[in-house]
DNA sequence: GCAATGATTGACAGTCACTGACACTTCCGG
DNA sequence: CCGGAAGTGTCAGTGACTGTCAATCATTGC
C-alpha cells in the first residue's frame, strides 16, 4: 500500500549496493567461483542467511545491476516515436549502453562486471538468461506500440538480431573506448533487415 | 591413440542413453528440479558417484543432446558453397532442425525435452551457454569461409541475428508439425540483412 | 513511559549438487 | 597365475541454499 518507494525500501538498496560492492571486489580479487557466500557475508558483516535476505542467490549480486540496465532499455524503447522503423529504434534505444561506455567511471565498473562474468561458466549462464528475460520484455515493448500490423515471431526475431549486434560490438570493446558506438552503427547498418520499413 | 570410436566409447554410449531415457522420463513426470540424482542414480541402478562418472552435472543429461546438434549444425555449414550468401548458408544449415521436426518420434521427444528446459529456469541457463557456444562454433566456421574480407564482429552478430529468427520461429511451434519451416522461411527472409552478397 | 506488534537478524539444522580419496572387483594380456 | 587398467561403490567433505526458531530492535498505540 505504500508509494513505491518507501524508507524502508530505500535502507534495503543501501545494504544491497554495500553487499554488491565488497563482493564485486571479492570476485575481481579471487575470482566469482573461488569466493563463497560465507566470505563476502562475514566481510559486510552479517550472517550468511542475512545474506541471501537481500539476494536470492549469489549470482544476483552480479547480475542485479543488469535487471535495471533491461528497465531503462524498455523505457527508452518505449519514447521512440511510433512511426520509426523498429530496428532504428532499437540502435536509439541502445545508445544507454553507448552513453554509459561514454563515462570513464561506469565503464570501468561495467568492465569489471563482465570480466567476473566471463570467467564463470555458471555466471555466464545466468546472465544469458537474463538477457532472454530482457528481450522479451523489449519485444513486449515493441509489440505493443507496433499494433497488430506486424508479425509477432518477426519481431521477437528482429529484438534477438539486435541483441546479437550489441553484443557482438561490444565484447571487442571491453577495453577499447570510443570504438564502440561506431561499431555498432556498422554492425547494426550491415545487419539491417531488408524490408524495414 | 584408439580410433575415434572405440569399443569402450560405444560402451559408455550406451550406458549413457539409457541414463537419460530414465532421467528424462523422471524429468517429465516430477519436474527437472524435484528430480534428485540420487533418485535417477538408483533408477538406473547405479550410485550418485557413478552417476557422476557419465555425466558431469545434472544439467548435460538434458543438454548432452543439444551437443551432437551442435557439431551436425557446423558441418551442414561447412558444406555450403563458399560464394553462398552466409545468410542462405545458415538458412541451409536450420534445415537440420526442420528436418528433425518432420520426423514425429524425434519432435516429440525435441518437445518434452523442451519442455523439461523451459520449466527450469537453472537448466534453462545452462541451456542458452550451450547455444552462445553453439554460435561460436558457427561463426568460426563461416569466418574461416569467408577469409578475411568480412568483418568478425558483423559474422559473429548475423549468426547471432540467424539464431534469434531459429528460436522465434521454433518457440510457437513446439507443438505443431509443419508450419515450422515455411515460419523460419518467412522470419529469415524478413530479417535478411540488406547488404547480403 | 510502556507494552504490543511487526520487521530484521543470527544460529542451527537440513537438503542437494558435486568432488576427492580409497578400496574392491573384473577383465585381459603376458 | 599375475599384472595393471578400467569401472564401480562407499564415505567424507564442501558449498549453495532453505526452513525454523528464538532473540532483538524499531514503531506504534495508549
């Protein structure tokens, strides 16, 4: 019954990005596999079930910063204008991403986060599946404001292509700066579907 | 030092299917994650431990299958004409799983094992590594095609991009025989990348 | 100021996936 | 008959996660 966010709900976030930070730093230091709840619990300084009060899993400490990340995407989606073709309001829908390569500090710690991801098989996992959830939620999106006009399987496909090209530009460009939003300009301008209107 | 397919290997095969037939047939009646391997260890008859000896986790009883799709996949690939639009070689490639489709003892078994993927969202992680892997392997074999006139990061994005229409078109018709293909057909002629050779 | 109330926590026990170590059997070539 | 190689069961242990319960702490109503 309260607004949505309330103060309790406010001092939760705080223990959670407390958590997210010492075990971030855990992980870069010794690995995400290496690292047991146990650790990072007694390194905040609390149980290790408090610890999974504020996380459900130990994967979502990594993965959580990404739930928001989908969020914005889909509102970013969402302000295009409707008479846009799809696939050039997905590319402005990513420029998020691009935006956020843009700042020295984010980056960094987005670098981080994929470093740990990419070492752990399970991590990995995890995380592509939270991408799934992501573009389905981006197809929602789109659906919606596309009407009945479109083909729903053509849409879903075409939010996937464009998953595909983000992420194909930017696992290059970790640790390379500037070279990212052009080459998802390129990427997405080869891949361009042919009868997009 | 043994030839590829030794006498032990068909051995292990063996053992192997029918651990997953009981596996999968106890997926399908309780559920992947209220299915303990003690209990699929003691159907078959052996100890966890030697359950562990087939396969190394629970999760690849369900995906070992998806690991031999993988390999034909790549070599249907490898066997399309080098001036071939990629785009059309990959089309040529999916011909495999619309085959498989055709074939009404293998769909059935394709969608309860499907099925058993998509009510597990820890198998279905696994899952989607296995086919971010799967994609590696194609992208690799189409680079090695192409020499070096195409750009990697494109290649890698338009099997990214081949895979989204797959899984569109795959996801409504785990039920339905035929349309599949000519669904596949239509979704990949509507995201066919402009600047195809 | 105080008691009732609800949220937060730690401690503990238990489940389950998975691993390493070791002892035992079987089978096969010498 | 003996040697080792391969396959197996048993046991103990780790680590992620869950349920439960009792203690604590803050809030609210009086």
């Amino acid at each position: 019954m309260t607004a949505g966010t309330s103060l309790r709900e406010v001092s939760r976030r705080a223990v959670q990005s407390r958590i997210a930070r010492t075990a971030e730093s855990l992980f870069s230091a010794k690995g995400f596999e290496e690292t047991t709840v146990d650790e990072i619990a007694a390194a905040v300084g609390m149980s290790q079930r408090s610890f999974f009060r504020y996380f459900s899993s130990k994967d979502e400490v990594v993965l959580d910063s990404l739930e928001r990340l989908g969020e914005d995407l889909a509102s970013r989606l969402a302000e295009r204008p409707s008479g846009e073709p799809e696939w050039d309001s997905l590319r402005r829908a990513f420029d998020l991403v691009v935006e956020r390569f843009g700042d020295p500090v984010s980056r960094e710690h987005d670098a981080a986060i994929q470093r740990i991801i990419d070492r752990s098989p399970r991590l990995l996992a995890s995380y592509l599946c939270r991408l799934e959830h992501l573009q389905r939620m981006l197809t929602e999106a789109l659906t919606a404001r596309a009407g009945d006009g479109a083909d729903p399987v053509v849409l879903r496909a075409m939010v996937g292509a464009a998953f595909a090209c983000l992420h194909a530009s930017a696992f290059p460009h970790i640790d390379e700066p500037d070279a990212f939003g052009p080459c998802l300009d390129r990427t997405m301008a080869a891949l361009r579907p042919v009868d997009c209107r």
